[in-house]
C-alpha cells in the first residue's frame, strides 16, 4: 500500500487576530463561511477582556471576570465551530483614557517585538492562507484594536521573513491580509432603528466621534452571511456578561436588528491584487 507522507491538498486556514472576547461577533458569519466550505479557523484573542461590563453582579467579580470571559469566548467559539482559540495572556487596556491604559500587562503598554514574536510564531505554526484583523482605527478607538491591527499587519509581513525570529519556526507568507469594518452607514441605520422602537440612543452616540466614514469607500470585501445569523446572534448570546439592558448587544440581539447583521465587510490590505477572501476548498 502506498501511503502519502504528506497531505497533497492542504486544508486552507483563516487566522483572525482580535483584542477581547466578543470581538469576534463583528466577523463571525465569515468565520463560519469559511468553515462551511471546508477551511480550518483559528481566533487569537490578545486579552480576556477583564476590564469589560459586568451585566449582572450574579455573573462575575471584577476579581474573575477574565476566567468568566475566556468561558464566554469558549462557549462562543463552540457554537460557530472554531477549530482553535488561543490566548496571547495580555491584559485587557481598557476604553481610552481609563487608569487600566496603564497597566504594564496591558496589550497597549506590550513590547512590539515580544508580541511580534508571538503573533509570528502562530502565523508559522497554523500556516494561514488569510489572516483578519481590525482595521487600524480599532471600529470605535478600542486601544486593544488598534494595537492588534498594528501588531498583526506587522507580524504578517514578518513572518515570512526568515531573518526575524528563526526560532520562531520556519517561514510562512500568508497570501491575504484583510481588516474587518463597520461602516458609518450600519450606525447610523442601528441608530435609527433605535429611536424607532423608543430607545435611548446617548451611549450608542458616543462612539460616533470615533467612526472613521473614510474606512467606507476603501471596503472591498462584503460577504454576505444571512444564512448565518441565527448562530451569530447564539454564539454572542455566549456573551452574557456584556449583555446588559443598557448594552448595544442587548439591542442589537432583537428581531427588529436581525436584518442589519446579513453582511461583514472588509478591507483587502494584501496584496495589491483584488482576492476572493475565500476559494472553495475541494
Ligand atoms: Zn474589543
């Protein structure tokens, strides 16, 4: 019997480099469409989001709400299907301007070329054929965002580099590097479906400052995912202590937003070329 030693179709893989649990709501219909059409997925998430809201006193302790969040990203990631999560320990930075910006454990305060490292050494191990990550604004000026969009659009071109980190495994040049948007549109429609139904829209206005309408005319890539939304809208249900009645998920979970989350956009960052974020894997 001849046995192949190597498998001769590989299986592509998707990498998506995000900041803090449900981060990944923003790009989950993607992910699952890669995996219906038979890609291997893998989520690195740099914090577990300990400095998030805590919906419910009965849910968590700001002393465990990192163990909490990582169970929630967990829960998530099993219901949209994720082969791998994986963790890069930092701590979350917290909104801008709050006394966590500080914390030498945070992944805003992290050396660029120990986080390099890592982020280049699982590009190297997974061997991804796209890699997402947020676009460089952070979607509303998370300090985590925008740090893991500069980290990984650096780590990226690094990893196949042979002379950076060579223990860091053998070198590997993903072919496709896109950031995930949300465009000012899908605001402003959520806003109006908002005040629509009566509800208080303050909270939902203070991110405006922070949306970049420039980001709009550089999107490349929508895919839909209609098909998608029921387990989009379970695997954020995972999510529960984020989900407070004050909470934009909250809103955003109702029948009358269902909708507005058939379609993730994303902006082609490499190569030049246009791609198809995903071939069918035969
Ligand atoms: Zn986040």
């Amino acid at each position: 019997m001849f046995i192949l030693p190597f498998p001769l179709i590989m299986t592509p893989t998707l990498l998506i480099l995000l900041a803090h649990p449900d981060d990944e709501t923003g790009c989950s219909g993607t992910m699952m469409t890669a995996l219906a059409q038979g890609w291997r997925v893998i989520l690195a998430c740099a914090t577990r989001g300990e400095e998030g809201e805590i919906a419910d006193p009965k849910l968590a302790t700001r002393e465990n709400l990192w163990q909490v969040r990582e169970a929630e990203l967990r829960c998530a990631c099993q219901i949209l299907g994720i082969d791998e999560v994986v963790f890069l320990d930092y701590c979350d930075s917290g909104m801008d301007g709050s006394p966590s910006n500080d914390n030498p454990k945070s992944f805003m305060q992290a050396q660029p070329t120990i986080v390099h490292q890592q982020l280049v050494q699982l590009i190297r191990r997974t061997r991804p054929e796209a890699v997402i990550t947020f676009e460089p604004y952070g979607i509303y000026g998370h300090p985590d965002h925008i740090a893991m969009s500069r980290f990984a659009t650096t780590a990226f071109h690094l990893a196949g580099d042979s002379s950076f980190y060579p223990e860091g495994g053998s070198p590997w040049q993903a072919r496709k590097l896109f950031y995930f948007v949300i465009p000012t549109p899908w605001f402003a429609k959520v806003r109006d479906q908002m005040k629509a139904l009566g509800l208080d829209t303050s909270g939902f206005d203070s991110l405006a400052q922070f949306l970049r309408p420039s980001l709009d005319t550089q999107i490349t890539h929508i895919i839909d995912v209609s098909t998608f939304v029921p387990q989009k809208m379970a695997s954020l249900s995972c999510h529960q202590t984020q989900i407070g009645p004050d909470s934009g998920f909250y809103h955003l979970m109702k029948p009358e937003f269902l909708s507005l989350h058939g379609q993730e956009h994303y902006i082609q960052v490499y190569p030049n070329e246009f791609e198809p974020i995903f071939y069918t894997h035969p």
